[in-house]
C-alpha cells in the first residue's frame, strides 16, 4: 500500500492530536507529540489556536525545544519564547549547530544570550560570532564552520586515515575542502573521489578546482540561485581574500526558497510570511488596518476620476454599467504581468539590457488581447443597449487600458526596484490604482466627448 502524501499525514496528526485534547487524554496526546520529528511539531504548533499551542507546547521534551523553535515562524516562536522560563530558554540552545544557534539567538532575551554565550567554550564561542558577525540574508549568516579541510599536497590514502580518525563528519557533507597553509579556498574534494580512486594519488591531482566559493557577502537569494543552478548539496563560504569561513548545506537554503516564495505571495496582501495565522485578534487588526488604509486612499483616488463624469454618468447610465468591465480588464491584466516581472526580478532574469524587449513584448500582447477583447465586449454592448458608439467607445477604451497595464506592470516593478522599494509589497496596490483611473478615466473621458 502507498504511503500517504505529507500532508495527509501531518492531517492526520493534527486530527489525532486535536482529538485527544478535546478527549482530554493528554497521555495519547503526548505520545502523538514525542513520536513526530521536531519540523513536524513546529507545524503541529503553527496550526494550533494559541490556547491549545500552550497544551502542546508543553508536552514537547525539552531536548527538541531548540529544533522546534527553529522550525516555526518568527510570530509564533516568539509566543513560545515568552512562555518559556530562563533555565528552558538556555537548556533549548544546548546541542545546536553554529549556524541554527546564530539564528536562535537573536530572538532571545538579551540575558539569556549572554549566558549561552557565556557559558561555551572559546572555540565555539568564536565560531558562533563569525556567523553573527553576518548578515542574516547573506551567505555568511546562512553558513556553518563545521567544515573538512585538507592540503593538496597530501596522498588520498592520508585523507582516508585522516577521515577514519574524526569520531564523526559534519552533516549533509558530500565534499571535503582543499586550502592551502593560510586557509585560503582552492577547490574541493568529492568523496567519491576519495573511495574510488588510487590512494597513492595526491589530493592536487585529483581535486575539482572549477568549483568557486561563494562570498560571504553574498545574498540569501542569490546564495539559493547558485545552488538550483549547480545542483549543490553544499558549498564553500570565502572572505573578501578568499579565505574558507565556512559552508553552506542544502538544508539551510530549501528555508531560503520557502521564505523567498512565502515572502512574495504574502507581500502581495501586505502581509508578512512570518503571520501567525492564529495570532490574537487585536494585532491581526493592527497590522492589516495599514494596509486597507492604503488600499481605501486609492479607491477614492479612482472614485474622484469618476466622479469628475457624473454629469456624463447621469445622462448615460449604461457608461455605469460598462464601466467596472473595463477596470476590471485592466486590473487583471496588469497582475498577470506584475506576478510575471516579479518572479523575473526574483530569478535575476529582467535587467536593464532586457527590460526595454520585456516591455515591448507585453505592449505587442496587450495590444492583441486589447483588440481581441474590445471586439467581444463591444459586440456585446451593442446587443445590449442597441447603440453602437456604446460599443464603441468601450472597445476603445478596452485597448487603452489594456495597453496602460502592460506598461504599469512592467514599468512599476522596475523603478521600486530601483529605489529600493520591495516590488512584491507596494507594486500590487499601484498597478491597480494606475488601471483603475486609467480605465475609468478612458471609458468617461470619451464617453463625454463623444456623446455629449
């Protein structure tokens, strides 16, 4: 018998669980919780009302508190946080690796913080605080210094003794790095290549020296780009002088794409991807009140447009009708484009050599589905109010937004990138103003020309 997709079983598990709860056989609903992985409780706990996370919560065995908190969304682990005492908050950073440790840590207390750091050994200590000295969103902060180094003037049947005395190997580790005396990247060492080849060989001889190191300096999102690209299981981290700091595994780039992918459908709601989708009520309010803020000074952006035609309205009050069709067009027409120039913008495809023949294409299809439409619709109006410059004036007017879309969608993502400005987070919301007005402004405009 097949196994169930992922997510039927974690269905499964949240039924099961939210089942003894209402039970009240916390003994069943311990077993659920101690027999999952910690990712799975994180989502467990994600998917929970904040009443019944506290429940589970606290089922959790205190070795798999760090893990866990990994796991969940910014909102949420710092909920579980501020429930959890000082012995817990210290007891959860114990047995973490550099980099997850790094990421812990400065959602903490300041106090907590420093007594984990206080509390390891210099070695470590230093390593940690080669991460922190990084950006979170850079290849520095998303390493780990748990790397295998050897020279490459060493015989493989050296790096298998060598390799056969470390009690145990970094996870997810498919390579080993070659440095030279000082520590700087020269290439690495698949190793398949060290089991499969002659172990009187030297490591120069047989090493991969096309493969570069990443800098430290590097983005998350570039980081996850060269990883897709390569097919890399892990990669070397270097300095500005091209020395090792560390390395980067798989694992932690799968996170980069998930947020980069949360981070840009939840920007377009104006929404953070670390929402808490149970968070209290008040807060909720807050954080969504901003932007239907934004979103109501638009709408009376686009109901002053249309109020400088009531007169025409008035007179003609199939324009009323009509007149949401073509803004409507326009609207979704533009959003097609912006979802398109975004994820371009994302995958580093659209820059200034190609943006002007973006542009030009999706005029040329505005131009098309403009025509194609504003045959249809205007066809339709004529059948419908039995006027033909009805018909028209809102074929025109079709193409006009139409053509106004594709220019807004393409156009408006490209200058708030260039100003720095998130595309995901306010194109949305501009693109929609420009169809609107620009729609209404076409269809009434010339309908007061034209009619009147």
């Amino acid at each position: 018998m097949a196994e169930p997709a992922p997510d039927s079983q974690a269905d499964d598990h949240l039924e099961a669980l939210a089942e003894a709860l209402r039970a009240g056989t916390l003994k069943q609903a311990r077993g659920i919780v101690s027999a999952l992985h910690p990712a799975e409780i994180a989502h467990l706990l994600e998917s929970l009302p904040p009443s019944q996370r506290r429940i589970v919560w606290e089922m959790v065995d205190q070795d798999d508190h760090g893990e866990v908190l990994l796991h969940v969304g910014d909102e949420v682990r710092a909920g579980l946080i501020d429930a959890m005492d000082h012995e817990a908050l210290l007891s959860a950073t114990e047995g973490l690796d550099v980099d997850d440790l790094a990421d812990l840590l400065q959602d903490l207390p300041d106090a907590v913080a420093r007594q984990a750091l206080a509390g390891m050994d210099q070695q470590y200590r230093q390593r940690l605080e080669a991460v922190l000295s990084y950006a979170e969103d850079t290849a520095g902060g998303l390493m780990n210094t748990d790397t295998v180094t050897v020279r490459a003037n060493v015989s493989l049947d050296v790096v298998l003794r060598y390799l056969r005395m470390k009690s145990d190997l970094p996870e997810l580790i498919d390579s080993l790095i070659v440095v030279n005396r000082y520590d700087r990247y020269l290439g690495i060492l698949p190793l398949s290549t060290v089991v499969t080849r002659d172990p009187a060989m030297t490591v120069a001889e047989v090493m991969n020296y096309s493969v570069e190191g990443i800098s430290a300096q590097t983005s998350a999102a570039h980081v996850a780009k060269i990883f897709e690209d390569r097919d890399l299981v892990s990669a070397p981290v270097v300095d500005e002088q091209g020395k090792l700091v560390g390395r980067i595994t798989i694992d932690d780039v799968v996170d980069v794409i998930r947020e980069e992918a949360e981070h840009s459908v939840m920007s377009m709601a104006g929404l953070t991807e670390e929402e808490d989708i149970f968070a209290p009520i008040i807060p909720s309010v807050r954080r969504r009140a901003l932007w239907l803020g934004v979103n109501l000074i638009t709408a009376f952006l686009a109901a002053s447009v249309v109020g400088q035609f009531q007169g025409t309205i008035e007179k003609v009050v199939a324009l009323a009708v009509l007149m949401p069709i073509v803004a409507s067009m326009g609207g979704i027409a533009g959003n097609q484009i912006l979802a398109l120039v975004i994820r371009g913008l994302a995958q580093g495809q659209i820059s200034k050599r190609n943006a002007r023949f973006l542009a030009a294409k999706e005029l040329a299809v505005g131009a098309c589905n403009g025509v194609i439409f504003a045959l249809l619709v205007g066809a339709v109006a004529v059948a419908w109010f039995r006027d033909w410059r009805i018909g028209a004036l809102i074929a025109t007017a079709m193409i006009i937004n139409l053509l106004c879309a594709a220019m807004a969608g393409v156009g408006i993502p490209l200058l708030l990138r260039r100003f720095g400005i998130d595309p995901a987070l306010a194109a949305p919301v501009v693109v929609t103003t420009v169809t609107d007005v620009m729609g209404f402004f076409a269809f009434l405009g010339l309908a007061t020309l034209v009619l009147l």
